[in-house]
C-alpha cells in the first residue's frame, strides 16, 4: 500500500528521480521521490495554477504544502523582488525542496511542519497551494480559513482545485470579501479569493 504524500515521515525506499518542467521559456529540474505528491511528473492542477496565479511586483508569497517545491521555485526564479517561503508536513518534502532550490539557483525559505503552523507570525501577500484534497475537506477548509489570519490587506488565496470544487468555492466565499475563478481547464479550476474587495 502506498504512503499518503501527506505522511510526516515517509517511509518508502528513496528512490531519486529526476523530472523537468518548462515555463515562460525557462526550463526546471526537479529531483523528486516516491512518497511525495505527484513525485512521477508534475500534476496538471499544478501547471494550471503555475500558469494562471496572479503575483504582485513585490513582497512575500507561501506555497503551502510545497511538495517537491515546483510552485515556490518556480515564483522565486521568475520573480526575484518577492520573498517565498514554502513549507510541507512532509519531511522528505521538505529536504527535497530545498535540494531543489539548490538545484535551480533560487533563494527561498523551506520549513517543515504542518500547514500555517511554521509560519504562525508571518503574514504574506499571496498564499498559493494545490491542497491535498484526498485527505479530506476538513483540512481544504482549515486552509481557507486560516488564510485570513495570514493574508496582509488585499492579499490573496489562490488554489487548484478538481475533486469538491463546488463545494470548496462556496467555502471561499463564506470566507474571503471576493472569489474569482481564474480558469478551469481538464476538470481543475483556479480560484483566488481576496480579503478586502479592490
């Protein structure tokens, strides 16, 4: 039976394997492993929120349960006014990431620990994360919620999504002043909730 990519502590054998992924003309390597989501090639709900988030010129940016570091290293090596910090339960995840980010010459913090709790004092501008919905909407929910309490005025949430997508977009617009769909593509949808309506 395999591991959940959310596992604190993997244990499969690590089995390292090497992938690349092409954006705006730059090419990534990324070293990925079993264990970890989407460790074989990059997910399509990735690529799609890659492709479709919207970054400010400046400030700080999370990618919330990094994985392997694709969205984070990406952001950092195209945008190198913004901050980002990445963080995953993951401990694999995690050492990945910053091999990763080794790898692709860019500057970004990797903490390890379970969603918002690594970065409890910081607030950012962006927040973007493909959630790890196979573990259960309580945990979507939690990320919506608790995104509040981490966004800095007229921040942002932005999120892939594609199982429960209805009800994880009703969710956002509990919680956030404004919910845009961004693009939906091969059953995924991006959305961006911010905190205060412009």
């Amino acid at each position: 039976m395999a591991e959940h990519y959310y596992s604190t502590v993997p244990t499969s054998k690590l089995s390292l394997k090497t992938i690349k992924f092409t954006y705006n003309f730059k090419t990534f390597e990324f070293v990925t492993a079993p264990s970890v989501f989407s460790h074989k090639k990059i997910d399509k709900g990735t690529q799609l929120l890659i492709q479709r988030m919207k970054l400010p010129d400046t400030g700080r940016v999370l990618d919330l349960g990094c994985g392997y570091g694709v969205i984070g290293i990406v952001v950092a090596s195209t945008n190198p006014n913004l901050k980002v910090v990445m963080t995953d339960i993951n401990k694999r995840a995690v050492k990945l990431a910053r091999l990763n980010c080794r790898k692709n010459n860019v500057h970004a913090q990797v903490k390890w620990g379970n969603l918002y709790e690594p970065v409890k004092d910081t607030s950012f501008d962006v927040i973007l994360t493909n959630p790890p919905v196979t573990s259960g909407l309580e945990k979507v929910f939690s990320i919506v919620e608790q995104a509040l309490f981490h966004l800095n005025p007229y921040g942002s949430l932005q999120l892939v999504i594609k199982k429960g997508n209805k009800t994880i977009k009703k969710k956002m617009r509990k919680v956030f002043e404004k919910v845009v769909e961004l693009d939906k593509k091969a059953g995924y949808r991006v959305l961006l909730g911010t905190k205060n309506k412009i």
